[in-house]
C-alpha cells in the first residue's frame, strides 16, 4: 500500500513539474534597454538598464527558480528566488528585472550588468539549468534611451525605439502595442452620430429576446401538461386513446353541452351531475335547541303592571 501511494506521489509530482515547465515556455524576453539616462526608474528612484519579461500565455505564470543571464557559458547566473509573491505574472503581462548588478536590492535586480557600445547577449533557463525557454542578443549600436522591442507582445520582430514617431515608443512593463481606441465604437461613432440605430439593436435583442422566452415557457407548459396527463391515465390505468375519446367525445361539442345544460337548468330546475361540473347546493343550518334563544338558563324578570 506504501509502495502504491508513493509511486502515485512521484507521479503527480512529475506531472506537476511537466506542466510547470510547459507553462513556463510561455514566457518571452520582450524589451530591453541597455542605457538609461531619462527613462524609467527603479525602487531606488534610479536610472539603470531594464529587461522586461512577458507571461504570452493565458494563465498565471510561477517564474521563481528561474535563470536570468548575460553569458552563455553561464546559463545559471542570476536565479530568481523562492518566496516572492510578485514572481507570480498574471496572463499577458509584464515584469521588468533591473540589470543593475545588485542582487540584495530584491528579486527584481540582477547580479550582472549590460554594456553599452557591445553586443548583450540576453536569455532565461529553466529550474534545471539547460532548457533554454528564450533568447535575443541586443545590438551594440542602440543609443542611449532608446529600446531594443518586439513589434508585438511576446511575438513578432525585433526594433529599436526611441519615441520619436506615433508608433515608436518605449512600453516598459506595458503593451508594445498601445491601442488608442476601440475600432467597433469609432465605427457607430462615425455612422450613427445621434445613436439611433444603436438604440434600435438594442431594442430588437431585448424584444428578440423576450420572444424567445416566451416560446421556451410555452414549450415547458405544454410539456408539464402532457407529462401531468400521462401520469393521471398511469394512475388510472387508462390507455391513451381511451383517455381522449373520455375527454373529447366526437358526438357533441362545448356548444352542444352548454346548451343542454342551460335548458334543464331554466326548464326543470336541475342541474345534471358529472365528475368535472362543480355543483353548488344552498345547505340551511339545522335547528337546535342549544341555539335558540327561548331556552336560556337566565330569564329576564318580569315587570309588574301598575
């Protein structure tokens, strides 16, 4: 039995080690700058190069035990440590590593710098050291506050930028492409200034679908009567077209009945008694003596005629 519960313990734990590393090939070197004079800054209110990591997945990633490094002979150079709870990147999103070379200022500052004016090789491992999960070397004539970026979050081509124009700017720990506005409302916006026709679409779901309810409640009751009617002939032990002839004789009609009972009712003064016509009887309260006022234990004095 022992030997059963620690083979499946060993299982889960090398699935559970599996998937971590599945998931942790999600992560993607997004931007780097190199030098930073005027651009963002630290914990510390410093200016120094910053790398940005992006979770490209659309789950929370783990990345505690980590490599981050600048040598390729040394795959293991900075790992990130245990015990962080901001380690944990929420689906598509950022995280900036300060490449300061002072790893006791926290989790997010490296033990290595990068060096302007040369090529700066960049890559992360996995826990074990060698799977290498990604890798860019940033180019050695980046200038001074400018970015080394992907065109799109953890995917599309490298580019430097150094905000100049619309669509060169520099996102650290944000969306290297900014969406300025939602295409679909510029659209209504544009055609339907006064939004009209946006009111009347909204009109015709809600009525569409109250129709649609409608017909769902329609479609219950008729199903709720015809099971309720089934479960009666099961009770009764009647047969289907026994029932609906009982129910809807074919020699006479709702007509023919309500005459029929009209006539004996203003020329006999009877009413016929069938299992479905409730009958009212008018019913007197039978005399008692217990009731009668005659009776009473206490009779009242007579008065004395002067």
């Amino acid at each position: 039995m022992k030997l059963r519960l620690i083979i499946a313990l060993m299982v889960l734990t090398f699935a559970a080690g599996a998937g971590q590393a599945q998931s942790r090939g999600a992560l993607r070197i997004n931007e780097v700058m190199v030098v930073n004079d005027d651009n963002v800054v630290d914990d510390y209110g410093r200016h120094t190069a910053w790398i940005e990591l992006f979770n490209s997945g659309f789950a929370p990633l783990e990345i505690s035990k980590i490599y981050i490094t600048n040598d390729k002979a040394n795959p293991t150079m900075y790992p990130v440590p245990l015990g962080d709870v901001n380690t944990r990147i929420p689906k598509r999103q950022h995280v900036i590593f300060w490449a300061d070379g002072n790893p006791t200022l926290g989790t997010f500052h490296t033990n290595f710098t990068l060096e302007p004016g040369k090529d700066n090789y960049i890559a992360i491992f996995d826990a074990d050291g060698h799977t290498l999960i990604d890798e860019v070397t940033v180019p050695a004539d980046l200038v001074p506050n400018t970015s080394y970026a992907r065109s799109i979050d953890g995917s599309g081509e490298w580019q430097v930028r150094a905000a100049t124009g619309d669509n060169d700017y520099i996102t650290p720990s944000s969306n290297n492409v900014i969406k300025e506005g939602n295409s679909k409302v510029q659209f209504f916006s544009e055609r339907d200034e006064n939004g009209l026709g946006l009111t009347v679409m909204a009109m015709c779901i809600v009525f569409s679908a109250l129709l649609l309810l409608s017909i769902c409640f329609y479609i219950i009751n008729r199903i709720g009567a015809a099971v309720l009617r089934r479960n009666k002939m099961k009770s009764q032990s009647q047969q289907p077209s026994e029932a609906a002839t009982a129910e809807k004789p074919s020699h006479d009609s709702g007509e023919e009945i309500a005459a029929i009972v009209m006539a004996l009712h203003e020329h006999l003064n009877v009413h016929d008694r069938e299992s479905t016509v409730l009958t009212l009887n008018k019913v007197r309260k039978a005399y008692s003596p217990w009731s009668s006022k005659i009776y009473n234990m206490r009779e009242l004095p007579n008065r004395a005629k002067h």
